[in-house]
C-alpha cells in the first residue's frame, strides 16, 4: 500500500465521496468539528510527553484506531451515570483473536475489558 501522507500531499487526503449520506446526518458535520476540536486539544496538550501523534501519518493512524475501536466501547462499572457515555478503548492489545481494552472513564477509573475481535461490528 502506497505511503498515504507525502510531501506532495501533506495531509494524506485522498478522493472520497460521503454527498450520500453527511448532508443527512448532522453528526458527521458534528464529527468533523470533533476531530478539529481534538487536533486544537492535543496541540495545547503537554508538548513534551512526546505521547500524542506527532506527524499526520499518526494522527491519520490514532483516528482510524479511534473509529475501529467504536464497537469495543464499555461502561464503567463504579460511575452509576456512565451509560450515558461512550468509553472507547485508550488501548487495544489483540492477540489469538481477542481484543483487550484499556479504558478510562471521565471520572479518572481505569479498567479493562476482554472481547472476541469477531464479535461486536457496526457494519
Ligand atoms: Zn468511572
């Protein structure tokens, strides 16, 4: 597969068409100003962790990650309102075929989650 960001064409766009479905869908317009919303967050995040994408070949990988992580999301168990929220996993390991999540919910607790690859999909 061809290398996607080149310095011919910096952002790794390439020719795609969602005219049949965003102007329907209010979140993908939503989603896009999330995506820009989390580029602005991470540039104003701790420049020396080092711990965020540093090019846009990362930053184009951690949101494909991000996006296939989707039907992995959990609720934590201690937060008696966290059904409400959409905790995807931080951290994926996959090994025989199992997905282990890491996770963090917005109260700061941590754990971690054990799924078959195979079995939850979107699509
Ligand atoms: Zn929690």
């Amino acid at each position: 597969m061809p290398r996607r960001v080149t310095k011919a064409n910096p952002a790794g766009v390439r020719p795609y068409d969602h005219t049949l479905f965003a102007p329907a869908i209010r979140e993908h317009q939503a989603a896009a100003e999330a995506l820009n919303e989390l580029i602005f967050a991470m540039r104003r995040s701790d420049e020396h962790t080092g711990a965020k994408p540093q090019t846009q070949a990362e930053w184009l990988t951690a949101v494909a990650d991000l996006a296939a992580a989707i039907p992995y999301a959990d609720s934590c168990q201690r937060c008696p309102d966290d059904k409400t929220w959409l905790n995807v996993p931080l951290r994926a390991e996959i090994e025989n075929g199992w997905l282990t999540g890491h996770y963090l919910c917005h109260n700061g607790h941590r754990w971690t989650c054990g799924w078959s690859v195979s079995s939850p999909a979107y699509w």
